[in-house]
C-alpha cells in the first residue's frame, strides 16, 4: 500500500558562491530568467532537465558538505543539489513526497524544472508534495538549493555554538500513499490497575466522496494482538478525523529500566467492501509523565533525571546519522547510570527510535539559543515567528515517543537584562514575551508532557511563571581553579537555589547543565585537567541530591564536539566539556559518574 524509493546515493553538487546566486545568465541563454522569481528562491537553467552538470562534484547523500568536500570544511553558503531517477508507471494518481530527515537550513526544491516547495529549518524531517510535477514511468530530475546560512531571524539565529553543518546530511526518499491517506496519528496512553488505555486521533487526507473507517490493532513485542477498535472517520470538506480507544489488560509499561514496546497498526478502509485505502504503523510505549508538587513522575513514581546534554557529532560523519556510533552512545549512557540526553537541537528520527528502544529519555528542545543578543546576530523580533513553526513541527514530529520526557522552548536566552539600558530592557521583555508565548503553545499542543526553557537568567526569570518546571544553568565561578576550592562551588551554588525557591516554591527545579572544559589526557586537578573535571562534577552531583525540589540534573556534555566557528569565546574550534573525547575515549570523570549514579542509594 505504501511504497519509499530511497534518494540516498550519489548526487551531483555544487557550491553556489555568492557570485553564483547573483549571477546565472551565462548557464543557458535559452533560459527565461525574467519569468523566474527573485530573491532567494532565483532559479537558474542548472534546475532544468537538460543542464549539463558533468562537470560538478559527486558527493554521497546523506553528508553535510562540510564533511564530504574537505575544501568546504567550514563553508556557510548555498548549494546546489542535482540528480535523476526512474519513477515507476504505477505511481499514476497516487500521492507522492519528497522526504527529507533533515535539511539544514532553508531547502528549496525543484522536479523538472519546476519549483515544487520551500522548507526553513536545519533539524526536523519534512514532506513536500511533488505528484503533481512527476513524469511516472520517465526519469526525472530533481534539483535542491540549500543554504546553512546563520541569520538573526532564523532558528537558531546568527551564532550559536554547534558546528553549522551544511545540504542533504540526512537521508532523503520518495514516500507513495493514496490520495486518501492517514496524514497522522496522535497518540496518548493512561497506564491503569489491570487495565490501561491507548487513545489515538488519526487525521486524513480524504480525494474523494468514500465513506471510510479506520480499525486500530495493538500488538506486544511478540506480535500478538492485545486490543483492536474501531471508528468511523468523520471527514469536512476533505479532512478526515477518527477517535479511536483501545484496552489492553496488564500493559508493560515503557521506562528507561523495562522500555516495553508495543505495534500500532491503524487502516483506512472504505466502510462499503471494506476496501484497503492506507495502512500506518509506529512503535509506542505506555506510559505517564507527570509533574506534582515538587517531584516529577512516571507512571506514577518519582523519577530522578540522571543524564548529558549531547551533540549529533560523530568524528567520521559530523551530524549524518550513524547507527553503529548512536547505539554506542545510548549504551554508555546507560553504562554510567544515566537515564536522559538531552541537545539544544532536535536530532535524527533514528535517535529517538533507538532511545525508545533502549530506554533512554530525551529532552527534545527547540534551537532558539541565546535569543536577545545583539552583539552576536541573535537578536531578531522575527526569529519568534520561525521559533513557533518549529515547535509545532518537532512536536508534531516526536509526540508519539514514549523517550520524549519534556519539551525545551530555548536555551540561555537574554530574559534579563545584562546592562541597564533602554535597548537590552527592551531585549529582555521581547524574550521573555517569546518564550512564554512558546510554553503557551507547547502546551495547547500537547498536555501530556511538562514544558521548560532552560535558563542562565536566574534567579528572577519571570519565563519560569509559566514552565511547569524550572530549569537551571549552572555555572558559578571558582574561587581558583583547583579541586580545593570547587567546595565553595555548591555553597553559591545553594544560595542561588534558595533565591530561586522563594519565587517558585512549589516548582521542581531540573539542573539543565553543569560541568567543567577538560582537556582528553591532561591528568591536573587543575583546570583545564581531567581530575578537576571530575572533581567539580562530583561535588555539584552530591549537592544537588541535597536540595530540596531538585528532580535531577544533566552534565555539560557527554563528548566533545566542534564548534560554530563564529562562536568566539571558547578556547578553539572544539568544545571539550565532554565527559569522553570526539573519538569516545573515556576521561576520569566517566568512573567517577558511574560511582554516583550505581552506587544504588535512592532518594
């Protein structure tokens, strides 16, 4: 019913200069270049069919061109993308996408010549539609322009601290559906005494006057049904909707210690003849999160987040995918007793299939990063405006994980002001106006799992009035930087807390980062060495288990990455807070975090 014809593969590719973009009369004169459109979607003859492209580089697809062209390594610009392929006859009157997992940042694409559709956002999979442009039974072309470049209002904006990978870094493909077709399925769980319940809201795309219904199976890891319903769909002017409830008696329920799966399999039938229209299926969990007073719960019991803030930063592949090094990951994080990951930016599909899979939480986090400051590109008003589509994408994208713990609006932005002037008053008031108008939206999207911004403008960040948790950067200054004085460390550490809990003293309080730069092989108890990392690690772990209203915290990060390259404040080109190297060498605060979080003491 379904088909995918994978994209992945060598591609065609050029690096599109400024000179390029402003320029392309000279490729073919025979093209009409004043009936294209300008501005940044100014296409040129290389888009059409017949431009010769034989002389362009063959890069594979998925890579950034940062990773597949050496000479790109840190190239921020436009590229351009060209292949062809055989479309089969019998995808005639069918629906068909381009599918990407993800595209950074601004996707422009074009099938024979002809502009099917426009995506802006560096992290999440996307659709567009291209049916109606295809040749079937013929070969087609297909062209992609592509830009990585950082602009104050985009999401993230001009600077932020990862490496800004550029093009077609993850994997692309034809999706095939009828044009009557479950468009998506929202699914919500209540685990329960002997019995547990799975709800299931299914929107459909309806192209003609069928009566349809939609059955729902569920079937545990064995493959044996569990429950079944069905419903009728219920559809207005070619949108479609069914409510579906299923009961399945002694559900496993989903947690990092026992991450129990179940099959969902729902089909779209014609109610007369019972004809097969669509079928979708997903892996889901049951499973309740839920915030109560000052603890944060799973199915129904307190859970402490034990975790790392980590980067899609492979040494070999940069942020493509990789499955081999992502399971490894996943297994050292649980190696050391941690339970939850969390990055400033969403990752892969693949990421989140494996973290359901292995039982590892992820905190899924919008990258608006460091929104409001102007001496760094990061500014914009307009930055809200694709910070709002984005949510609603990744949420609409991960909702149906049981790994997704919680919802990040943003990260570090300027919600107070840093210098008493009328223009970072004025800054702070627009960031804090955005992010709770983001948490406003996370909720109404979903109400089934907390929502934060994680925050170095604390105490006094009135975004927290509306966050069903407060989390917490935080990085205080040592006294010297030497394991002697990293005591004095928790002593700051708790009188801010204190701060924060008489402004919020009924709210759990999450420690979103902390940790310390360690260079791999240095062995000082001073900074920037490897004793000291662990030792300023240990005793802000040890500190937090003592206050009240801390639901846990995530360490500053789990392996060094490369950097932005316009992010200036750091030592080099590579981010060395990791607890293991880029390559996954071990540094001594891996031991030293293992005996925290296995030692078995509870809370």
């Amino acid at each position: 019913m379904r088909e995918q014809l994978s994209l992945d593969g060598s591609w065609k590719f050029c690096p599109a200069f400024v000179e390029l973009e402003a320029n392309q009369r000279f490729m073919n004169p025979d093209f009409d270049s004043d009936s294209s459109e300008a501005g940044p979607d100014a296409d040129g003859a290389w888009i059409l069919p017949g431009h010769d492209d034989a002389g362009w580089m063959d890069v594979p697809v998925p890579s950034s061109w940062n990773k597949a062209v050496p000479d790109l390594w840190s190239y921020e610009g436009h590229g351009w993308y060209r292949r062809t392929v055989q479309v089969p006859a019998s995808w005639a009157g069918r629906r068909v996408l381009f599918t990407s997992d993800g595209a950074n940042y601004r996707t422009v694409l074009y099938v024979n010549g002809r502009k099917a559709g426009v995506h802006e956002g560096g992290y999440a999979p996307f659709s567009i539609a291209v049916h109606d442009l295809l040749n079937p039974g013929e070969t087609n072309t297909i062209a992609v322009s592509i830009d990585n470049l950082p602009k104050p209002e985009r999401c993230p904006g001009g600077q932020f601290d990862w490496w800004n990978h550029g093009g077609l870094y993850r994997s692309v493909r034809f999706e095939v559906t009828d044009l009557t077709h479950i468009e998506e399925a929202a699914v919500v769980t209540q685990p329960g005494d002997g019995v547990s319940r799975v709800y299931v809201l299914v929107s459909i795309e309806v192209a003609d006057n069928d009566v349809l219904v939609v059955a729902a199976v569920l079937r545990d890891a064995a493959g044996v049904e569990v429950a079944s319903a069905s419903a009728p769909a219920q559809v207005v002017q070619g949108k479609g909707t069914a409510e579906l409830a299923l009961e399945v008696k002694d559900a496993l329920l989903w947690s990092p210690d026992e991450p129990n799966l179940y099959g969902l399999t729902l089909t779209l039938r014609e109610a007369q003849g019972g004809q097969a229209r669509d079928e979708y299926t997903r892996r889901i969990g049951i499973r309740s999160i839920e915030v109560k007073g000052t603890q944060l719960l799973l199915n129904g019991e307190p859970l402490i987040v034990k975790g790392f803030s980590r980067y899609e930063d492979y040494d070999d592949t940069g942020r493509t995918p990789n499955e081999v090094a992502l399971r490894r990951d996943l297994a050292l994080v649980k190696d050391m007793g941690g339970n939850t990951i969390r990055c400033h930016c969403p990752n892969s599909p693949m990421t989140y299939d494996l973290c359901d899979e292995m039982g590892v939480f992820f905190i899924s986090e919008l990258p608006l990063y460091q929104w409001g400051r102007p001496l760094v590109g990061t500014d914009s008003p307009e930055a809200l405006v694709a910070a709002k589509a984005q949510l609603e994408e990744m949420i609409r994208w991960q909702r149906n994980h049981p790994s997704v713990l919680m919802w990040s609006v943003s990260n570090e932005n300027l919600c107070k002001p840093r210098q008493d002037t009328e223009e970072y008053k004025r800054l702070a008031e627009m960031t804090v106006a955005g992010n709770r108008e983001l948490v406003d939206l996370a909720h109404a999207l979903d109400s089934t799992r907390p929502v934060i911004e994680v925050s170095n403008c604390w105490p006094g960040d009135k975004v927290f009035e509306k966050t069903d948790i407060s989390a917490v950067n935080i990085y205080i200054g040592a006294p010297t930087p030497h394991v002697s004085t990293v005591g004095e460390l928790a002593v700051q550490m708790h009188e801010r807390l204190e701060a924060l809990r008489e402004e919020y003293p009924d709210k759990p309080i999450l420690a979103g980062e902390f940790g310390s730069w360690a260079v791999h092989g240095l062995k000082t108890d001073h900074f920037p060495g490897e004793a000291y990392q662990a030792a300023l690690i240990k005793t802000y772990w040890e500190a937090l288990e003592k206050e009240p209203n801390v639901i846990g915290g995530l360490i500053w990060c789990f392996a060094d990455s490369d950097v932005h390259r316009r992010f200036q404040w750091v030592y080099e080109y590579r981010c060395a807070y990791g607890v293991f190297d880029l390559h996954r060498s071990p540094k001594e605060a891996v031991d030293t975090i293992r005996s925290l979080w296995t030692r078995g003491e509870g809370r």
